[in-house]
C-alpha cells in the first residue's frame, strides 16, 4: 500500500478563481518565453512542466496521436483491469456530471480514454480538443493535464486552466486520481473529472481520489475472493499430494500450501506455462494450471540449488548476478547502481521518501524514485520487490565482498 497523500485544490484557499487564473497565465507565459515568472508553480505542475519541457513538446499543439479504433479500444478496456469496477467508478462521480457541466473520463495506465460520459454539449467541446475516446492523454503526447500527471507522479492531481502546459486547454480543468491494483500496487488507471475552468470546485479533487480508493478497496476484494475459490479448489488436492507443493494465483498470491513454509507470495517468471520452472524461493519446480492459478510442486528429483547471489562492488557501476541458469554482468548507470547499492545496506528495506532523503537529501522527491525504481526493477525482472523498495526474499546479496543480511548504516 502506498502512503496517504491528501490531494491538493488547484486554486489556494480563498483566492478568487478568475484572478488566480489571470495569474497563472502570467506565469505560464514567462515560463515559456524564458522570462522571470511573477510566482512559482506548484510544485506538482512545475515538476511536470519539467519532464514535459525534457521530451520537447511543442505547448502550442502538444502531439497529436490517433485514437484507437473500435476493436483496438476495446481490447485496451478488456485489458485494462478497470472493468470490475467500472461501475463503481461511474456510480460514484454521478453527481459530478448531472449538472451537465463536466464529463466524466476513464482512462488505461498508458493514458488512453477508454470510457467517458456526459452531456453532449460538453462532449463536443472536449471532441475539439481531441479528448474522445482511444486518444492518448499522458504526458508525453499532450503535456501537463489530470490523466497524465495522474500516472507520472503516481497521485491525484487538479489542474487548473493555465496549469496545463497546452495553450489550448487553459479554457479547462481537471481532477484525476491513479487507481492502484491491489495485487502488485501497479497503476491500472486513473479517474478524471473535467470541465470548463470556471467549473473548478475545491473538493473535486478530494472525491474523485475517494471514489479512486474505493475503487481499489472493491479490487481487493474481489482478489481476496478469488483467492478463497483457488484455495476451495486446491487445499483438498494438496492435502491428498504430500508433498511440498502451493496454490498460487496468476501474480503469485498464496491461497493454500502444505509441507512448505506459509508465505504470502511467490515470484513468478513474467510468461509462465506448465513444466519445470526455477523459483528463486524454492528451487526446481513443476508448474500446473488450476482454475484460477497454478499448483506449484517442490520438484522431488531436483538437484539442490543455491539461491540467486547479486554482487556490488562499492564505487562500480557493475553487478554480477548468479543463478541456475549461470553468471551474467549487468551494467546499470550510476544512479540505479547508488539504488542498488542503498538498497544492499538496507535489506529490510526503504520507503519512497526514505530513498528520496538518502539519494538527494530532499525526501519530497518521490517521483523521481519511483520512476527509477520502475525502470530498475523492469530491468532486474523478480530481484527486487516494492512498498517497501527491497531486494526480494531468498535473494543473497553481496555487497563488497561481505553478505548484507541486515540494514547497515546509510550512504556517505
């Protein structure tokens, strides 16, 4: 689970919309011109207008990318993981859009609308900016707006008029919220309310990240059922096996195990299929499909293995990784091998903020952690686990020659 953040209104208490929009468009202007800006961004929007400035978006047309058709849209919804709760979601945020001045947006982890709803007169205001069904609203493709700094900074966000880093979407505003999946704490998707800017309502943004987080409360529900039907199924059949063997499901959720150690969750290989795979946990291991997940059995002819070793050596960015399949070198750059390194002398591992602190002495930086950590930990497959951010178990780490099997004492 990630730490509670509480959202934050776009325009401060008190302030008069219309002067505070005047205001931003002064600072937006001198932030593109180059000139000295009259006051700072927040730091949400700044931080974004930064990565969006980096990839060379062009603020007076952003990039403009087709929508997916029919048939690719709904692949992206059925995909998405956002379809059990879709209706609590819409249910939810009713009241939002029965005045029929917002519209109501569902969008997928990569920024596409995949679900909108809403008076027509709305709509086809957001139909001219290219706000319809299959587009791509992250970051990268329209700059600064709810859905894609939603899913960059990980946290719900309003954006107000001048806030968005496109000249043409100043005539609007937008709350969104990141909705987690439970299972792996990935962003499936964000919520997003939006509407011309002299809609903005303080609150919004505190209800779309409420009903975000009950959305995600009914997901975790619906996993602890699905474990229990797995567990129905498989706890009579491991019983009969004897053997060291568990009931796991698709992300590797425990839901019944017998003659081996309980445990919450295994580290599954990314494509797994029936056979012999290696777990890093329980070794050589025969793999079968049940409804709903896999039985996992302790291969009893398997030959015994050592645990995959990671090597660090202090000031190099290299790192060899040993395991069944043999040694490799891995080259991560300087600041995933300080990461690695970090992580070495604190195996029980660090929050965000923690990390953000060690790194730059500036523990607000949690962004930044967390998209390296995202990048690491694509790169390093099931090494490394999150919340917190450690090297997972039954991994032996190596740091300068000594084991790190406990938390040691921070960088220098």
């Amino acid at each position: 689970m990630t730490s509670a953040v509480i959202p934050e209104p776009a325009v401060p208490a008190g302030d008069d919309p219309r002067q505070y929009a005047r205001l931003l468009a002064d600072v937006y202007n001198a932030t593109m011109s180059g000139e000295k800006v009259p006051a700072r961004p927040r730091d949400v929007i700044g931080a974004s207008w930064e990565r969006v400035r980096d990839v060379g978006l062009n603020p007076e047309t952003g990039i403009l990318d087709g929508p997916l058709d029919a048939a690719e849209l709904e692949g992206h919804r059925v995909g998405s993981g956002l379809l059990a709760v879709l209706d609590d979601l819409t249910r939810g945020l009713d009241m939002l859009i029965a005045d029929g001045d917002n519209i109501l947006v569902i969008a997928d982890a990569g920024g596409r609308v995949l679900w909108r709803s809403g008076v027509n007169r709305v709509l086809s205001k957001a139909d001219s900016l290219g706000f319809v069904l299959g587009a791509n609203w992250s970051e990268d493709m329209v700059g600064t707006n709810a859905i894609g700094t939603a899913l960059a900074s990980g946290r719900a966000v309003q954006v107000f008029s001048a806030e968005h880093f496109v000249r043409s979407h100043h005539a609007w505003t937008c709350a969104g919220a990141p909705i987690r999946d439970p299972r792996t704490d990935e962003v499936l998707g964000v919520v997003d309310v939006s509407g011309p800017a002299a809609t903005i309502h303080p609150t919004t943004v505190a209800l779309v990240d409420a009903v975000a987080k009950l959305a995600e409360a009914q997901l975790r529900d619906l996993h602890r059922r699905s474990l229990d039907a797995l567990r129905s199924v498989a706890a009579p059949m491991l019983a009969r096996m004897g053997v060291p063997a568990l009931a796991v499901d698709a992300q590797g959720w425990v839901a019944a195990v017998d003659v081996v150690q309980p445990r919450s969750r295994l580290v599954l290989p990314k494509k797994l299929s029936a056979g012999r795979v290696w777990l890093s946990s329980l070794g050589a291991c025969d793999v079968d499909p049940l409804p709903g997940g896999w039985l996992v059995r302790v291969a009893e002819d398997a030959v015994a293995t050592e645990p995959t070793r990671i090597e660090l050596t202090p000031g190099k960015t290299e790192v060899w990784v040993t395991g069944p399949s043999g040694r490799r070198q891995i080259k991560p750059s300087r600041r995933h091998a300080d990461i690695l390194a970090l992580l070495a002398r604190h195996r029980d591992g660090l929050t965000a903020a923690q990390m953000a602190d060690k790194l730059f002495g500036d523990p607000t930086r949690t962004i930044t952690v967390r998209a390296e950590m995202s990048r690491l930990r694509k790169s390093l497959g099931g090494l490394l686990d999150a919340n917190p951010y450690r090297f997972s178990s039954g991994i032996d780490v190596v740091w300068g020659g000594a084991a790190a099997d406990g938390p040691r004492a921070p960088m220098p």
